[in-house]
C-alpha cells in the first residue's frame, strides 16, 4: 500500500516549471517582476495571453514578452557599476532621466538590469545582470545581503546616537538593525561607516534623518561581498570567476 501511495503522490507532481521562474531564467527580470509583468498581460505561451501567476511551461512551449520570443538558453552576464550622482537605477525612465543602463550600453547585447537599487543622489556599487535567480536571491531578505555605506553628515553625530543606532531601534515601517557602525578614522566625526543587511527604501538616509542628521554623501564601497577596489566612478566591469562562484555559494 505504501508503495502504491508513494507512486500517486509522485504522479501527481505538477510538471513543467512555473512562469515566473522561466521569465527569470532567461534573464529578462526578477520572479517578483515577472509576476508584474505576467498580471498586465505582457506574457503569451503559445500565442496565448497567461495571467494566471502559478502557470507551468512545458519543454515545448512558446513564450514571449512584450511580442519578443524569450530564449532561456541566453549567456549569463554579471556588470558590476560604479555608479555616479545624477543617475536613476532603472532600466528606464518616464522623465527620460539618465538611466544606470546608459553607463553599461556596451557590456553586452543581452537584456540586462540592475539588482539592489541606489537613490539618484547616491553613489556607489550596484549589479547589473541577466540572472534573475540571482537577482531575486539577492534582493530577497531571507538572503540578509550585506551592504557598507560611506556617509557623510552635516554635522558630528553625537556619542548618545551612536549608541542608540548600535543598539536597534523602530522607524515606522519596522525595526532598525545595524550590523556595526563606526567613525571614519582619521576624520571628522561627520563621517561615519555603516553596514547592514536591511534593504528596505532610503533605510541608510531615514536612519540618521530620524535622529535630525541631513546626509550630505552617500556611497555604497560594498555590495554582497563585492568592493570598488580599482573600480573608478562611473566605470563598470565584469564580475570574475571567484565573485560569481562567492555569489551563487556563500551567504553574503
């Protein structure tokens, strides 16, 4: 009987692999996005628009996004960008401002996009790839990804709120957790160095503005383990062998 239970079970097993997850396969976005995208109608299999978000694609389906043929055999690309002031981490903009794609146009013919977002007026390390499991990976916070900041203040933060940022404390969209924190050394007591793992919308900028501190700089030196050592402002460049395999291997 056992046996016969174990069998049922497993042919009843959906098959195929789930839509999302085929978008992100190939490159074109995250699963989250993909998920987006599948509920506005840009997704066809077999010529058939699909807004049911837990479809499965079988070996012999068609898929397309946005009338373009989705070829899930696509080469893997890793950019990784210095990004400067002034630019917008998207693919695109509505108010046609400068893009982070228009920095990286020549890295390849392949539709790539930007993982773990920075503020226009941010500067600092940001992933630009084709891997959606990785991206989504990532960008997820069971992940606990890891980020340095370089921050400058408009003026020296005090001892007391140090402390309490050290400590943890509640914004109002949930706890504050600072991984370490300290003075830059040899430098004014403005400048100060903080990394976490929380990723949630201008986190970095709201934790000192709630303590009455203005942000005066902002730039992120490290990025799941990836730094700018010989990487100059505005440059990009190809993610080696060894950062792919700590990325895809090792908690970061």
């Amino acid at each position: 009987m056992s046996g016969n239970k174990n069998k049922d079970q497993l042919s009843d097993k959906p098959s195929g692999i789930r839509l999302n997850k085929y978008i992100a396969n190939a490159g074109i976005c995250s699963r989250r996005k993909a998920d987006e995208h599948i509920a506005n109608g840009a997704v066809k299999v077999n010529n058939k628009t699909i807004l049911e978000m837990g479809y499965r694609i079988q070996p012999k389906d068609k898929v397309s996004f946005n009338g373009k043929p989705i070829n899930r055999k696509q080469k893997a690309v890793y950019v990784l960008l210095n990004k400067p002031k002034d630019f917008i981490s998207t693919t695109n903009d509505e108010r046609d401002r400068k893009t982070v794609m228009n920095l990286v146009e020549k890295a390849t013919d392949q539709r790539i996009y930007p993982v773990g977002r920075l503020d226009r007026n941010t500067t600092g390390l940001i992933l630009i790839t084709n891997d959606g499991e990785l991206a989504n990976y990532l960008s997820h916070p069971s992940s606990n990804t890891k980020k340095l900041y370089a921050v400058q203040l408009d003026k020296p933060l005090q001892k007391k709120h140090f402390e309490l940022i050290v400590k943890g404390f509640q914004l109002e969209d949930g706890p504050v957790e600072v991984d370490a924190m300290d003075y830059v050394k040899n430098k004014a007591k403005t400048h100060i160095g903080i990394e976490l793992h929380i990723g949630r919308n201008r986190i970095v900028r709201r934790i000192f503005e709630h303590f009455e501190y203005k942000v005066v700089k902002l730039d992120r030196v490290m990025y799941a383990g990836l730094t700018k050592k010989d990487l100059p402002r505005g440059r990009w460049r190809y993610l080696t062998k060894t950062e792919l395999i700590h990325l895809k291997h090792f908690k970061t």
